[in-house]
C-alpha cells in the first residue's frame, strides 16, 4: 500500500494537544505521538453531539488512534484521517473542572507542541514527559504550579536547555553561586555574572533544583514566598529559549 495514492494504515498512541473546527461536524486533531511526534489529523463526524468517537479526542486525552494516510507517510501528502480511538487514559476528566489544574495543563500542552516544531519527526523524550506530567497533574497530589514549573524545566532540559541552580553555567565554579542569569544558562558565580543577572533566593533555587530532579518532598514543603520566584525565574528561562511566551502561562500566573 501506499502507492499510486492509495491509502495506507498507521496506529500510533497520543496525547490530544489541541483541537480546530473543520467545516460543519469534523475537526482537525493535533497530537503528540510515541512513533511520529506530532500529528495533525481529520476527524469526520466528531462534533455531532452523539459521536462518542469526538468524546475521545478532546485535549488531555491519552489515545490509541488509527490513521489513513494517502502514500507511505503519515505525514507529507495532505491530513491523514483519524479514523478509530480507544482511550488509554481520560487525563482530561479529572483536570478541565479545576481551574489551577486547567491552566496547568494547558500550559503543558503548548510547551509540548512549541518542542515538536516538526511534524512527523518522533520526539519519544517529550512524549512520554507530557505522558507523566499530565497523570502527575491530574492525580492532584502536588499542586498543579508545582507540576507545571518541573515539566517546563524537564522540556527544557530534554530540548538541550537544561539551566544550572547549583555550579556555575560558565565556568563550572561548584556552588551554590550568588547570581542567576537566564542569557547564561542558570547560576553564575561571580567573575562569570554578566548584566541582567538577578540575585534569587537560595530557597527558590532549592526548589528549582528539586522540580528538576523530581525531589517532591523538597518541593511540596517549599515556602509559598519561594514558589512564586522560583515560578518567575522559570516562565523567564523559558521565554528566553522559545523566544517568544506561552499564551497559556498568563492565566496561569493570575490564577
């Protein structure tokens, strides 16, 4: 299959990152995937109030989905169609009726496409990162701030911007170091501190260091005061590195 036009079968599984209206009952489905990375795909019929089919791909969503796809690529040669899903996991359920967790969450999923520029090209490291922080953030067991400050700054590390809260990011001083710079990569010591760095708290950097490495009993008995620097230092180290911010993260920071 797959020449001459004819269509070929792909499955893959995916969390719904976002969804678009298309004509009167279908929608354009966009996924992050284990094989493919991110996907955009049709869905026929799934805005009719009856299709059970349309319930399961709503954002959050953790899905098994089959795809048509005209040639031997999921990707290249127009939409493919999402034709069958079973859900995985209903993530969603538990995190669209609280509001920290939604903004939360929809943070994660604009960090998680804004990483996958390409469509088509498998990025299994962030798959399964937004996997994790979604089942982490809807189990509700730490505070949704908390989850979406360690899974920005574990995209950031597996996109190759890993900041430093400890040694030095210029010299490789060991720390802890006074100063904290975005344009540099994180802590700098001293000599190494160029314009625009800040003076964080130590406390703030513990916490970051601990968000990093998944040290949940450092960062749930963090001080609130520290949480809300730590989450500024953050949402700056990622704008740095994206360029450009998150539409998402400013309903986060006034919730």
């Amino acid at each position: 299959m797959g020449q001459n036009g004819r269509m070929t079968l792909f499955r893959d599984d995916g969390i719904v990152l976002r969804t678009q209206k298309l004509g009167e009952a279908d929608r354009i489905i966009t996924l992050l995937t284990r094989a493919h990375g991110r996907v955009r795909a049709v869905a026929r019929g799934v805005r009719r109030t009856k299709s059970r089919f349309g319930a399961r791909l709503e954002p959050f969503s953790h899905v098994d989905v089959q795809f048509f796809a005209r040639g031997s690529g999921l990707v290249g040669r127009g939409l493919p169609l999402c034709t069958q899903t079973e859900t995985i996991a209903p993530y969603g359920r538990h995190i669209v009726d609280d509001y920290a967790r939604y903004t939360a969450g929809t943070a994660m999923l604009e960090t998680a496409e804004r990483f996958t520029d390409h469509e088509g090209e498998p990025n299994v490291q962030q798959y399964l990162l937004l996997v994790g922080g979604l089942r982490t953030l809807a189990a509700g067991a730490h505070a949704p701030g908390l989850v979406l400050d360690a899974f920005l700054l574990r995209s950031l590390a597996v996109g190759g911007y890993a900041p430093t809260f400890v040694d030095c990011a210029k010299c490789g001083l060991p720390g802890p170091n006074r100063f904290f710079s975005v344009a540099a990569g994180g802590s700098v010591c001293g000599d190494c501190r160029v314009p625009g760095s800040v003076v964080p708290s130590p406390g703030a950097l513990r916490l970051l260091g601990a968000l990093l490495a998944g040290d949940w009993a450092t960062a749930d008995g963090a001080e609130a005061r520290h949480v809300r620097e730590g989450s500024g230092l953050v949402s700056a180290y990622l704008h740095w590195h994206l360029e450009r911010g998150l539409r998402s993260l400013r309903f986060v920071e006034k919730g």
